[in-house]
C-alpha cells in the first residue's frame, strides 16, 4: 500500500493498524539541535486520547509514546525521528460478525476493491486509530514552529452552531467538546447524550487559528499554502469539506467587502479584516491563518442498515463495538497537528529558498 508519506523538507510517514500490536510513524526533516523528549508529545497525545469522556469511543488507549532515534541528549540529530506507539485495548471480537460484510459510510468496500484484501477489525489502516501518529508528528512540527501558536475549537456539531460573540479559547479546555462557547457547549452535551443513547451519531465543523506565522510561506501555482493545507486536512478520516478564511460564504460578498484592505502602521503592512484567512495567493501574509473543515457523522451506528456482503447478497448490518458518537470531537487536535506539519514543512522550504526574507509584513526596499 503506497502513499503513507505527506510533506516535503518535514516529511511524515505513518505505520500500523488499528487491531495490530503497534502504530507508529517517521518525521524526516527535522533540523538538528531542537529540545524534544517524549514529555513534549504525551500532552497533545492526551487531548486526542479515546475514552475520556462519554461522548468519546470508549476503548482505553493510554497512547503513551515512545522515541526510538533521531534524538540525542535530549536534542533532535537531524536524522529520522521514529515515534511507536504500542496498542493495549483491541477487542477484535466485536468485528467478527462484519467480517463478510461492508459497512455503509466505511471504506471496507473500497478497500476491497482497490486491494482485494482487507482488515476488518476497526477498519485496519482506515481506522481513525492512525490519526495518534499524526499528532504525535504535530508534536515535533510545533518545536519547529517556534513562534507560531495553533489552536482548533468545535464550532458544530449536528445542525447546533456556537456563536462567535461569546468565543473565549479558555473555555476550550474547560468541556469535552473544545467548544469556545460555554452556552453552545450545554446545549451540545443535552444534544449528543440523546444521539448517543439512540446508537446513533453526527458530524461536526471544526475550525483552526495559527498566529505568528510569518509571511511568505507557500509558493504560486502548485505550491500553494492553501491547497496544501487543504489537502492535509482533507487526509483525515471522515473529512467531506475544508474551507480557508471565509471559503463558501466569500461567495456572497462583493467585491468591496470581501477585500482585506490594507495601510502602513510603524513600517508595516496591516490589513483591516482577513477574509482570505492569511493566505493570498497561496503565500501567507503575516496575518493568522483561519481553516475550518467538516467531518460526517460516524458511519459506525446501531441502526440496521441495507448493505452487501463478500458473497454478493443484499444483506442487513449492524455495527456494534466501541464508536465516537460524533468522531468531529477527537478530530480538533487532529486537525492542530496536521496544520502544524504543513506549515513546518513549509517554513523550512521558504527558508531554503530564501533565508533572507523578513519575517515581518516589511515592505522590500527598491
């Protein structure tokens, strides 16, 4: 299988399954001399970790990672940087009855016909299981980011939106949501404890803020921030739809309102709104770069569904097992990560390319 590596200068591959005994991952790229130690990961780790809440899958995954190379005395060598992490909580039983059968919204199906092969416990190498390798990268993407602060929050879930009139990132850390809506994050709490106890389950939006990233990051045509971005956030599991700055509501403005404009302030460029979400052109502009992305419900649910089976015959399905009533809650320090490793990946080829270039909006002198 082909295809486990994204990134360029800091590039990550990802390994394992979800039943198997181990998932790990390999970030190439990172320059040498930085501090990172196992304590620098754990606590991203612990935001993504299953089983913490009610409204989470219920299998008890410590998460706990370890470093294998590429760091020495405390200090990243410049070579691979091997992570693993060992799975303790499989219970490959409760697959056994769909074993011959391919479950709507999964990509048991596909997998089948791409490979002709497929694991059926918790999805294999489909399995949401493989996003803890993608933070655990995050984790080093930050050390290299220095400066650069990333956060994602819930802003819906099911049809229920928060309002952005009462967001306070404080209140993220303070629900099992990351909602920054502590009025929203009631309401969900009532909203997802019937969805869950009905074996059912929804989608959710999450939106991603990056401050301090400098300008000049990305490159025109087919090297744009933006697209890859959007592609890395497209990579995640149950993912149908990304979006930078306003995205699909851009398409209501005018052309007067939806342009960022800009004046000079002490020497600098700065902009009076940011529509574009901090990209222009595919290249950042200095300003906090804004994504957001939405995932579908978790096609995993109690509720007999039509499907066929590896015979050929139409056949009925009920999913049992451990599932995420709404797999959207997990996906926010997901989303972080992979946001992270693009930008890291992308400073190191802006430096590369040119490592002269101001690391504020300064104007270069004619």
């Amino acid at each position: 299988m082909s295809h486990n590596s994204f990134g360029h200068l800091f590039r990550v591959t990802t390994w394992g399954e979800s039943h198997g005994p181990a998932i790990g991952g390999v970030v190439d790229g990172c320059p040498p001399g930085i501090a990172l130690a196992e304590a620098d990961i754990q606590p991203w780790l612990d935001r993504r970790r299953p089983g913490q809440s009610k409204f989470t899958t219920q299998r008890q995954e410590p998460d706990q990672v370890r470093i294998l190379s590429g760091v020495f005395e405390g200090r990243t060598t410049g070579t691979p940087i091997a992570l693993v992490i060992d799975n303790v909580d499989q219970r490959s039983r409760d697959y056994g009855e769909i074993a011959q059968r391919f479950r709507p919204g999964h990509a048991d199906l596909t997998y089948a016909l791409k490979y002709g092969i497929r694991d059926h416990r918790g999805g294999g190498r489909s399995s949401a299981r493989e996003t803890a390798m993608r933070v655990a990268a995050g984790a080093v993407a930050r050390k290299v980011l220095e400066g650069v602060a990333i956060r994602g929050a819930l802003v819906q879930i099911g049809p229920h939106r928060i309002d952005h009139a009462r967001w306070d990132w404080a209140q993220v850390f303070e629900n099992p949501f990351f909602c920054p809506d502590p009025v929203a994050a009631a309401q969900w709490e009532e909203y997802l404890s019937a969805v869950r106890k009905a074996g059912s389950s929804c989608g959710a939006v999450i939106e991603l803020v990056a401050e301090g990233v400098p300008p000049g990051l990305g490159a025109p045509i087919y090297g744009k921030l933006d697209a890859d971005i959007a592609g890395a956030l497209m990579s995640i599991n149950a993912v149908k739809g990304v979006e930078i700055g306003d995205g699909f509501a851009a398409a209501a403005l005018t052309g007067e309102a939806n342009a960022d404009e800009m004046t000079m302030r002490d020497g600098l460029v700065t902009f009076a709104s940011n529509h574009a979400g901090g990209i222009l052109g595919g290249i950042s502009t200095s300003q906090p770069i804004v994504a957001r992305f939405a995932v579908k419900p978790t096609s995993s649910i109690l509720a007999p569904r039509q499907t066929v089976d590896t015979k050929g015959q139409d056949v009925e399905i009920v999913t049992r097992g451990r599932h995420d009533p709404c797999v959207g809650i997990r996906a926010v320090p997901v989303g972080e990560a992979m946001l992270a490793c693009v930008l890291a990946d992308h400073l190191l080829r802006h430096r590369a390319q040119n490592p002269n270039a101001p690391t504020e909006p300064r104007l270069p002198r004619n």
